[in-house]
C-alpha cells in the first residue's frame, strides 16, 4: 500500500456508489488479501460481490445506502469483536489504497440475505464496498488531549500513532476511546461505553500500530 496515514486522510465513508460490481483485478486482489487476514486471525471474511440484495441496490436509499452491491462479511470466532475491527479495518485500507470506497455497517443491511456463519463464528458486521458516487466527507474530530493523553513531549512514533487514531472511524463518529503512553513505550488504548465500541477499539488500535510502527510500542494488557 502507499503510505498508509495518506490512506487514512483519503478513506471516509461511503453510502452512495455506482451500481456496478468491482473490476476483476480489484475483486482478485481483495480476496488474495483476505485469504491472508483469514490464516493469519483464524477468521473467516468473505467478499461478495455483485450481490445486491443484502443493500437492496434496486431500491434506492435503502437504509440510506443507495447502489452497494458488493460488501465484506466479516466473520470470526465468537468474543473477538476487537479482532473483527482490526482485521476489518485492514481490509477496509487495502480496499481504499486500489480505489475502493467503503463503509462499516452494523445494522442497515438485510441480515437474511447473508450466508449464516460457520459453528462457533458469529458475523460482526459488514462492510460495504465499491465506487462511490462521490469519496464522502471528512468526519469531525474531537481535539487531540481529548482523545490522547501525552502526547505532547512524546517520542514522534507515539505522535504518529495518535495522528492514524483519530482518523479512525467509529460508530456514529463518537470516537468512545482513549490512548496514554505509560512508563516505557507501553501504550494503554481504552474503550468508553458507546455503539459498537469494541469494534471500534480494534479499529482504533490498528490506526495507532500502523502509524506508530508495532516495533516501538507493546500494548497494554490487563
């Protein structure tokens, strides 16, 4: 991928997009890397694609999405909603850095129309995916010290980090986390009660890893 904070700064998003499926290579590349997510998280992500009725594409506004017809399922191991928003937001970046817009959802889908999950699995989300009618619009921030505790005088990697986290998208744009650098290069990311907030917080640690380097930092653990 390019530089993945240029990613993040590009990637917001999407409801509205083209009634089209994706391009062969986009759709091939996609998979490849969601057959590595998959052996590496014990996952197990899927992509469908020109499938139109779990958005309704031929209704328009259908759950305030209009034309999706491709989407990802993200599926995993019960009790890993963290995992399925870090590994989700992988794939959403991968997808972004080819062209491809996208948009976490939780609800506004028709869950009858995706493939139950596999024994011992529950689907968390999905994410829609394809070419928007536009590359929507950049979400409100709260300010820094609201979100990242220290980071003023911290080494430039804890910074960086900072900087991918709040471009993290979270549900309702509630951004219900915080960050603190502890003694050392150990790093505390904490999840505040909200909407999907779990998922949120493996979205959230994945913009601070990919921006800090994992090499700087460990995470704090209970």
């Amino acid at each position: 991928m390019e530089d993945i904070l240029s990613v993040m700064r590009k990637r917001h998003s999407v409801r509205r997009y083209k009634n089209v499926p994706l391009t062969e290579e986009h759709a091939r590349l996609i998979e490849d890397e969601i057959a590595k997510v998959n052996a590496q998280s014990g996952f197990s992500i899927r992509l469908m694609v020109d499938e139109p009725e779990a958005f309704k594409a031929g209704k328009p506004h259908y759950g305030s999405f209009s034309g999706c017809r491709n989407y990802l399922v993200i599926e995993g191991p019960k009790k890993s909603d963290e995992l399925a928003g870090y590994y989700g937001e992988h794939l959403v970046l991968f997808a972004q850095s080819l062209g491809v817009n996208s948009c976490w959802v939780a609800l506004t889908y028709e869950k009858s129309k995706v493939t139950k999950p596999k024994d011992g699995n529950d689907i968390y989300v999905v994410i829609a995916l394809g070419y928007g009618e536009n590359e929507g619009n950049p979400h409100r921030s709260k300010p820094m010290e609201k979100l990242v505790k220290g980071a003023d005088g911290a080494p430039d990697w804890y910074r960086k980090g900072a900087e991918g986290a709040m471009l993290a998208p979270t549900a309702i744009n509630q951004q219900q986390f915080r960050i603190e650098l502890l003694d050392g290069n150990v790093v505390r990311a904490k999840a505040l009660p909200g909407p999907c907030h779990i998922i949120d917080l493996g979205i959230v640690k994945y913009h601070f890893e990919a921006c800090a380097g994992k090499e700087n930092f460990t995470w704090y653990e209970k």
